[in-house]
C-alpha cells in the first residue's frame, strides 16, 4: 500500500514517452516495444516530491515498481541511518512476481522527485502471459536483491560486533589507563617533594650507628608491610589518630600526610618510639617525612608496573583473538580461543560466575583461528546477554564453558543459566535475519555466521534448552583431511 502522497500525475505521460522510458529500466532493457506498451498501458503512473514517503514500514506490499526518474530510499526506522536500500533511476523494485515479500522491511521516502510506473500485484499473471520474457527479468532481479540485502545486513553484523568489541576493549583498557596516570602523576608529585627536602636529609649528619640502625628499622616495616594481614576499618582509623597525636607532639610538619601512609603499611606508635631511641626529634620528623614520601613512590611505581603489565596482557589477548600477523589457517588451540574470548568480554561479564572445564592435553586443529573466535564471541555474547537480568536481580548468574574430546572432535560446550530459549524457536535461532531481540537491538546474523563457520570446518552446532539451562554445543573435527 502506497502513501496518499504518492499520487498520478495531473496531465498523464503519453503512453509512448512511458514505454520509451522502461526500455531505460535495467532488467527490462531491450524489452520489445510492444510489451513495454502493455506495461505502459496497465501501470500506474505516479509522481512524488523530494522528502516525501512513498511506504511506511511493515505496510502490505502489493505493487511493482518500476523507477523511471529519480531516487528512493529504504530504511529501518529503528535500526539507526543506514539505508537498507537504495532505488535509483533504472531500477525495479517494490513487491515482484514469485517473491515471498509480504510487507514493506523499511521506510521509502523519496530523495529527489519521482517518476514511478506502479504495476498492482493483481496483474502479475495477466503481465507474465503477455510479457514471456517477465519471468527470467524478475528472478534475475529477485536473486540480485537477496545477494544485496544479505551484503548489507552482514555489513552492518560486523559493524555492530566490531561496535560492541571496541567497547569492551575501551572499557578493560580504560582501568589500567587511568590507574597508570593517576600513579605516575603521584610519582611526580612524591618526587618533586623529596627534591626539596633533600637538603635537609644531607643536613642531618647521622652518624654510622645511626645510620645501620635506621637500615634495621626500616627493613622491618618493609618486611612487616609485605606480609598480608587483616585490619579493619576502626583499627586502622585509630592507628592513625595515635600517629597522628605522636608527631603533633613532636612538632612534625604535616602530620596528617605522614600518619596516613605509615598506617597503610602497618607502622605503629612502638615503632616510632623505637625510632626515638637513637634518633631526635627534628632528625626523625626528616626521616618519617621521607619515608612516607618513600612509600608512596614504591605504590605509584608498582601500579604503574601491574597497569601497563595488564595493557600488556590486553594487546596480547588482542593478537590472540585476532590472529594478527599470522597465515590464515593454523594450528588452533580452541581453550586458548576461548580464554581470548573471554578476556575481550572481561567487562560484560561482571558478577557472572564463569565455570571452565577444559580437558587436558587437547589436540590442536586446523582452522581458521579468527573465524573459530567469532564463533565463540557470538555464543558467548548470546548467554550474557541471556543471563543479563538475573545479574540486575541480584541472582548470581553462572557461565559454563567447556572442551573434550568426542570420539574424532573436539566438543565445545557454552553452557549458562539464563531463561532458556522457547522450544517453538529453537529451531529458528540458526536463520539469517531471526531473532528475538528488540527493533535495532540485533540484527539475527550472530548465529547465523557462527552456523556457516562451523559448517566451513565441516562441523556441526546445536542447542538444547530449558529454563535454567541453555547449551550451545559446537563439534569441530580433528582430523585435517576432513576439515576441509
């Protein structure tokens, strides 16, 4: 069903002048005159305004289309700008004899003034009787819209997944990121600090006793700080009130910045008594000032070694998952596959409680690394996205992955513990453009692709399911004669 707006024009086109114009219309080129005419005479000839809509989304579809000026765009009103669809000048679109189109899949609005020639569903067999050559024209045309379409959807598959894998990435990069640059600006700051106070520290002219007996002491705060123990939050508020009241009465600049660190590393009132023993009081004000400076400069320096080890280990998982620089088959480790996965998903897992279960000493198999790990993402991505509302429930979710052998394969189970899938969809999840996702939320060639993977590595995916309990198992052959 078109739009009102879309209306005939008021001095109809010489019927001459349409059939000159269709032999313009690609597939129809080189059509005899005379079946031209037929089409001139039995269409509708309509015009429409740039900006205008010719179709909304989901309307019946019921008329050829035959565009002989202009341009026309398809798109889903919910599945962001891209067009689904372009129409230009010389083109036939619109519902066409043999296909199964029931409905519009997008919006047509029209991007400059149209010229359309309208042929209603109801003269199809009247049209492929009197045209002989209809039939060949419009399958050739229906086959170039599928290789099209798919292109399109497939395109904007990966862009999505691409989306959500930059995402995850920008998110797990982003912790150790900031961590390192919080430290490293703290560094600075602990450093610039000791460079003033560095002349004092020359000025305290410590004998060699006193020296060995600040390396003693020392190394026992050390070793005492290195030592895990527990302490609870009113223990150590009240460690560092009595710090605190200890060196306001010994005249200590900043007491507060002091008491803070030597508390965080287990440094107690006895501690400082016993270095009051061989040191006085402005030697040992000097001293502790350092120290905490001291300290404070080891935790900035060690977070900056755990943040850029974990960037590191990142990039690593980065190459791993992707297979960078390397042939496109290979000898593949699925386990390490999988923990690539997921340590690429690492922020979308959250609380989820992830079980692994990989047999030992697994072969490895000849495959295309890459794709295997987008199999593996799309199974993955599909149990937390399941088990997504129990976490914002409060009810601890469960990820259970695992790999064994099977007789000659290699078998991979994604298992979790979300609602299930209905049994009446079950069979459908494997179908391109299905899926149970909200408008613009999914575009149904997640499982698709992981399907055509698998069935490329001459293996084999099913699923069983029930509330509580989905399972996705995926069957790879060992035996590289057999995988290709």
């Amino acid at each position: 069903m078109l739009s009102p707006a879309v209306t005939p024009p008021a001095c109809p086109t010489p019927v001459d002048t349409i059939a000159d114009a269709i032999d313009r219309v690609g597939p129809l080129h080189g059509l005899p005159f005379e079946d031209r005419l037929w089409l001139a005479r039995n269409g509708t000839e309509l015009i429409a305004s740039a900006g205008e809509v010719l179709y909304e989304e989901g309307a019946p579809a019921e008329q050829m289309m035959l565009i002989l000026k202009g341009e026309i765009h398809v798109r889903r009103q919910h599945s962001g700008p891209m067009a689904l669809f372009i129409g230009r000048a010389g083109q036939m679109t619109g519902l066409l004899p043999f296909s199964r189109m029931k409905s519009y899949g997008g919006q047509g609005f029209a991007i400059a003034d149209c010229w359309v020639l309208a042929v209603h569903k109801s003269l199809f067999d009247d049209m492929l009787k009197a045209i002989p050559t209809m039939g060949q024209r419009v399958v050739t045309t229906l086959l170039d819209r599928v290789r099209e379409v798919t292109r399109i959807e497939q395109q904007a598959e990966k862009l999505n997944a691409l989306g959500k894998l930059a995402g995850n990435l920008a998110h797990e990069l982003n912790n150790p990121a900031s961590a390192a640059q919080r430290a490293a600006a703290g560094l600075v700051a602990e450093l610039r600090a000791n460079r003033e106070n560095r002349f004092k520290l020359v000025n305290l002219c410590l004998s060699e006793q006193q020296i060995e007996a600040i390396e003693t002491w020392e190394q026992k705060i050390f070793d005492r700080a290195a030592q895990p123990r527990d302490q609870n939050a009113a223990t150590l508020i009240a460690r560092e009130e009595a710090i605190r009241i200890w060196l306001n009465t010994l005249g200590c600049p900043d007491p507060w910045e002091i008491a803070a660190q030597l508390t965080e590393d287990a440094v107690t009132v006895a501690d400082l008594d016993e270095l009051s023993t061989f040191l006085g009081t402005s030697e040992a004000c000097v001293l502790l000032q350092y120290l905490a400076r001291y300290l404070r400069s080891t935790r900035s320096v060690e977070t900056l070694v755990s943040s850029t080890a974990r960037i590191f280990d990142l990039i690593s998982a980065i190459k791993a998952y992707s297979y960078m620089d390397r042939a496109p088959i290979l000898e593949v480790d699925v386990p390490a596959g999988l923990e690539a996965t997921l340590q690429m998903l690492q922020s979308r897992i959250g609380n989820v409680r992830v079980i692994r279960d990989y047999a030992p000493d697994l072969p490895r198999i000849s495959a295309y690394g890459s794709e295997l790990n987008q199999v593996w993402t799309a199974l993955i991505e599909n149990a937390l996205e399941a088990i997504a509302e129990m976490d914002d429930r409060g009810i601890q979710a469960q990820l259970r992955i695992s790999a064994r052998l099977e007789a000659d394969m290699i078998l991979v189970e994604i298992q979790d513990s979300g609602p299930g899938i209905r049994a009446e969809l079950q069979d459908r999840i494997f179908e391109p453009f299905f899926t149970t996702k909200p408008p613009g939320q999914g575009l149904g060639l997640g499982l698709d692709n992981a399907m055509r993977i698998v069935r490329k590595h001459r293996g084999h995916i099913s699923v069983r399911s029930e509330p509580g309990n989905t399972c996705f198992r995926v069957r790879l052959p060992l035996d590289q004669l057999q995988a290709y």
